[in-house]
C-alpha cells in the first residue's frame, strides 16, 4: 500500500479485508458548527422548555388566531345564523344557483352527498329523516358549521360564502326531497328523524 509521508503517523492497526483506515481529524469549522449547534439547542430548551420566556406552538397559533380575530373577526360573529331569515325560495334561478353551488369545486358538496344528493360519505339529502334537522335555519346550520368530527367543513370544504348563498344552498335541498335518486343512501335510524313539519316535511311520508 501506498502512503504519502504525512499519512503514516496517521495509519490505524486495524485492517479489516485488506481495508485500512487513516485517523483524520474532523476539520476545525466542522467542529465549531458542532459545538454551536449544541449550545443552540441548549439556549434553545431553556428559552422555550425551561424557563417558558418563548411562546410554545399552541401560543403562537392562540395569538395568531386572536389577531387574525381582531383584524377580520370571527366567523360566528360576521354572519350569525340567528340574524338571518332562513326561507325557501322556490325560483327557478335561486334552486339553479344553489345547484351550481352544490357541484361547484370550492364547496364540494358532491362529493360527499352525491351528484344527486343521494348520500354518499355524507347522508342522504333527498329523503324525509334528517339527523340535524329540516327547517330551513337547521339546514342553514348544518351548511355553515359543518360537522368537523365527520369530514364536513364550514360551508361544505372551509371556503366561506354569503348568507345569500347559503340560502340558494338550501332551496336547492328543498328542491330536491322526495327525488328518490339511484343508488340512495340507507339513513342512519340510530340517529335521524322524519322531517315532522315544516317546508322540507315530505307529505307521502
Ligand atoms: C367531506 C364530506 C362532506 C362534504 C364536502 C359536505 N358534507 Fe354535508 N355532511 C357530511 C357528513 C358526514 C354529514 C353527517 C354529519 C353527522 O353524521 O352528524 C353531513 C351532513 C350534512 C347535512 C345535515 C344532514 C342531516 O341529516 O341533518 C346537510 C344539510 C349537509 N351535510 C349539506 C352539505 C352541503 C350543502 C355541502 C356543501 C356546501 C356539504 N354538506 C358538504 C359530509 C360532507
């Protein structure tokens, strides 16, 4: 084996198949990044963990959350589902409206309650048994909070929309009891009711 002269003091006695190994020193600002790294993390876990003078994750989401609040307030708060007067409108250009909504890309209604609202993840929007109610501020409700727990946004994906499309929303489901769509959803008895009165009761029921 060849060796220049600086590498022989350096030549280690182990071999190991015919593999010998050179003892080279880790370089100095290798070395130096070493050491900084740990006194950052040891400076880093008394700011945050120790002494608690940083705020942790969760604070800084709390603080973010808080002054997003400020500036654009909070959802609730915009446009309470109490402060409106939920109707049915039976126009033709609102049920179109509250259709294109339902198929639209940002609030994906169809892909969890079907092409035809006929169930899918989500239940069955054309039948008579509704879990969260059927007059026209629960429908409203249920669109606008969503039920996170289960998959469903506010307003359908997170993506905000007006009272007023809310409400085409809900003509739309009006518009569509009683449709007896292919492939619908069996309803969840442990859960849903019939719809007892009110604009969406369906009456051969
Ligand atoms: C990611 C899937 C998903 C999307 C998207 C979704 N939903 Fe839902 N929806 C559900 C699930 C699941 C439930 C049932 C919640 C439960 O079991 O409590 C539900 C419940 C409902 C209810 C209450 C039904 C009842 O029986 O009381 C209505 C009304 C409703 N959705 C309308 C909509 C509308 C309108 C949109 C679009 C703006 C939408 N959903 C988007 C999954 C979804």
């Amino acid at each position: 084996m060849k060796l220049f002269d600086d590498e022989k003091d350096k030549l280690m006695d182990h071999e190991y198949d015919g593999i010998r190994e050179l003892d080279n020193h880790m370089p100095t600002w290798w070395l130096w990044l070493f050491y900084f790294s740990i006194a950052f993390a040891v400076g880093y876990m008394l700011y945050y963990q120790v002494l608690g003078w940083g705020p942790t994750q969760h604070e800084e989401y709390e603080m973010a959350v808080t002054a997003a609040e400020a500036k654009f307030g909070s959802p609730e708060e915009a446009d309470p589902v109490e402060d409106y007067t939920w109707t049915i409108s039976e126009d033709e250009a609102d049920i179109a409206a509250g259709k294109e909504l339902f198929m639209s890309s940002s609030q994906i209604c169809f892909t969890c309650h079907g092409n035809n609202g006929q169930g899918m993840v989500g239940p069955n929007l054309t039948d008579n048994l509704w879990i969260h109610g059927c007059q026209p501020e629960d429908i409203a409700s249920s669109i606008i909070n969503g039920f996170q727990e289960q998959g469903m946004l506010a307003y359908g994906s997170g993506a905000k929309i007006s009272n007023e499309e809310v409400q085409q929303l809900v003509s739309y489901i009006a518009s569509i009891q009683g449709t007896e769509p292919d492939g619908a959803k069996e309803p969840d008895m442990s859960r849903a009711q019939p719809c007892g009165e009110g604009p969406l009761a369906q009456s051969d029921l």
